[in-house]
C-alpha cells in the first residue's frame, strides 16, 4: 500500500498511470497571466493546456477530459459565464470542476452568475500561490479517486456481467439435461410398457394354455400353474406402475389437467391424505415442456405434503387466466417457515421447483403459516420460449 499526494491508494500502479492523463485547462485572454499559471501549476499535473479565448476552452474541452479548469470571468468574445454554461451542456465535461480567476471584485450578483453557469469557486488576482494550488490539488486528487473508482465499477460490472452469463449458462445446462432425462425416461417408460408388458403377456397366454391342458389328475401342476399365472399378474401391474412413474401416457394422450388429477386420485389413494381437485372445464393447451415442468412440479410438493406436512387434506386448484395457467397446491399441515422455503439449505427441491419455471419466465410462490399449512402457487405462462 503507498500514498500519492496525501492518499492512499491501494493500487498505486493504476493511480500512476492515470497521473500522465489528468489535465488541466487554464482559460485566460492575457498572455502573461496563461504563462504565470502554467509554471505555477506545473508540479500539479504533467499537461496543462493554454487557451487564450473561450471559443479556444470549447475546443480543447471537446477533445479531452480535464481534471479542473480555471477560467478569467471577463473575457473578450464568450466570456467565462456563457463559456462555462456551454462547458456544462456538453456530456463529457458536464461535471468538470470550473474555478474562475478574475483581476477586479465581484459582485454578489456577478459571483451568483457564476455559480449559475456552474462554477465551484473563485480566486482573485493577483493569484496566491499556496491558496490557488491548494485549491486546484484537491480537485487533482478528486479527479484520480474518481478514475480509480470508475475503474472499479467497470471491473465489478464486468465481474457481475461474467457471472450473469455464468448464472444463464448453467441454466440453460440444466434446462437441456433436465429435457434429456425427460426424453430418456419418457423412452424407458414405452419400452418398458411395449417389450416388457408383451413379453409378460405372451408368457400368460402359453401358461394359460398348458394350465388347460394339464390332466385332471395333476393337481400340484395346476396350483403351482395357477400361482404363477397370480404371480405373471402381479408383474404386469407392476411394470405399468413404473412405466406411469418414469413418464404417466396421461399427461402425453390427455393433457396436464387429465394428469394432474390422474396424479392426485393416485396419491389419495396411496397416502390415504383426501384430494378436493378444481379443474376447468375447458383447460388450456400447454406445449410440451411447459407440461412436463408444471407436472413435475405437482408431483415434487404432492411428495413434499407426504413427507413433511402432516397433512390430512391437499386442495389443488388450476385455472387460467388470459395469458397464464394457475396451479395452486395447499395443504392443512404444520407449514413451511418463511426462512425455509427461501434460504435453508434443505429446500433444494424448492429450489429446483422455481428453476423450472424460469426458462418460460413463470415462477413458484410458496407461502406457510406455522400450524396453518403451506400454499404453493404455480404461474405457466402461455406462449413459446
């Protein structure tokens, strides 16, 4: 760490570099006056420009950026007034500090003009030198804090830039290996249900043949016959269990609606914790993946209520409005705390919940009372990605 001028910088090397750019104009129609300030000011900065006229100071103020400018209020032609207001309509000079140097008392009124046309401060002449290049070193120094600052937020904006594009990347990722997997199961699910569940069908039919031939006498054969034909039974529903799990042929033939009550007479069925289903009449047709995102979700807090809710009744409403589809799940359990549902490390499924609605810029808000139970809302939007 080291010091320039009094300060601190941690950085010395970026403040050193930006010294061989600060500049500082002086704006003076007296000759003698711009080359007294100019050997006066020399230690101050490395480049100090000359203009004898304020048409002069708009040109140089044009082309570079200037740390302060001093500037004679009474000039020829454009006087400093209306060339400082001309300085401060410009972008790229708009906030560059102006000192005027003025050679006879102002005014209260004149000293106003001046701050009106957007002066910092005024210095009479004849100049002293330790008060003048007191003054003009604070704004030297201002001018590097500033550039060593803007550097900053241009790092921290690039930073945050890379980890935007890093945040999308890994998304997008997600999104793909997520339509994968639906894909593969989606696969696994028909063969299973075609090869498998023919396979299992046609083993039937030829034991369901040799049962009916078998002698009347052999009575063993045909108990065992018969329990296997329980047993062939038991597999067949078995396979179509994880056929519907790995992808339900409902949501495929008959739409979201059909699936997400095909879903919730399932699980009131296996967990004994009662369903009240609204569906509209006439649902909405979501495109595929916006389908498939909105029924895993269902499916994630239907498992969510078994776990951890305590529950004993799960509504689930869907309704559409003009430009989104609406599923709302509530349970009467022990609730969700806010904390929870947002920044504990065990709500990754919640988690995983919003992410899938973000690529179709939908989302999945989730509100908990202690002892009240919990309610999810689920916004689809319609429309492509």
């Amino acid at each position: 760490m080291r010091y320039w001028n009094g300060l601190r910088f941690d950085n010395i090397d970026a403040v050193e570099a930006n010294a061989s750019q600060a500049s500082i104009l002086v704006v003076d129609d007296d000759p003698k006056t711009l080359q007294a300030l100019q050997e006066l000011l020399q230690g101050l900065a490395p480049n100090i420009v000359l203009a004898n006229s304020g048409e002069a100071a708009l040109r140089c103020v044009l082309k570079q950026d200037f740390a302060v400018i001093l500037m004679d209020a009474r000039m020829p032609g454009a006087d400093g007034f209306a060339t400082a207001r001309l300085i401060r309509e410009h972008p790229r000079s708009r906030y560059t500090p102006i000192i005027f140097v003025t050679g006879a008392y102002e005014d209260l009124r004149s000293m106003v003009r001046g701050y009106e046309a957007g002066a910092v401060d005024y210095v009479l002449k004849p100049v002293v030198p330790e008060f003048l290049t007191s003054k003009v070193s604070v704004f030297i120094d201002l001018y590097f804090k500033n550039e060593v600052l803007t550097r900053e937020i241009a790092e921290r904006k690039r930073a945050e830039e890379g980890l935007k594009t890093s945040q999308e990347n890994l998304r997008a990722l997600a999104a793909r290996l997520q339509s994968v997997r639906e894909e593969e199961w989606k696969r696994m699910s028909r063969e299973i249900h075609d090869e498998l569940g023919q396979a299992l069908t046609g083993l039937k039919m030829d034991l369901t043949w040799v049962a009916h031939r078998l002698p009347p006498n052999q009575k063993a054969l045909a108990q065992r016959t018969k329990s296997m034909l329980g047993l062939i039974d038991d597999t067949v529903q078995s396979v179509r269990k994880i056929a519907t799990r790995l992808r339900p042929e409902v949501l495929d033939e008959l739409g979201l609606a059909a699936a997400i009550g095909w879903q919730a007479r399932d699980f009131q069925m296996r967990t004994g914790i009662r369903c009240k289903i609204s569906l509209p009449a006439d649902p909405p047709v979501l495109d595929q993946e916006r389908s498939t995102a909105a029924f895993r979700i269902f499916q994630e807090l239907l498992t969510n209520v078994a776990r951890h809710a305590n529950a004993t009744r799960v509504d689930v409403v869907m309704q559409a409005d003009a430009d989104r589809l609406m599923l709302v799940v509530e349970d009467n359990g022990k609730g969700i705390a806010a904390e929870e549902a947002v920044f504990s490390p065990k709500s990754l499924g919640l988690m995983g919940m919003r992410e899938r609605m973000l690529p179709f810029g939908g989302n999945v808000e989730i509100k908990g009372r202690p002892g009240k139970g919990t309610r999810v809302t689920v916004s689809v939007p319609f429309g492509l990605k």
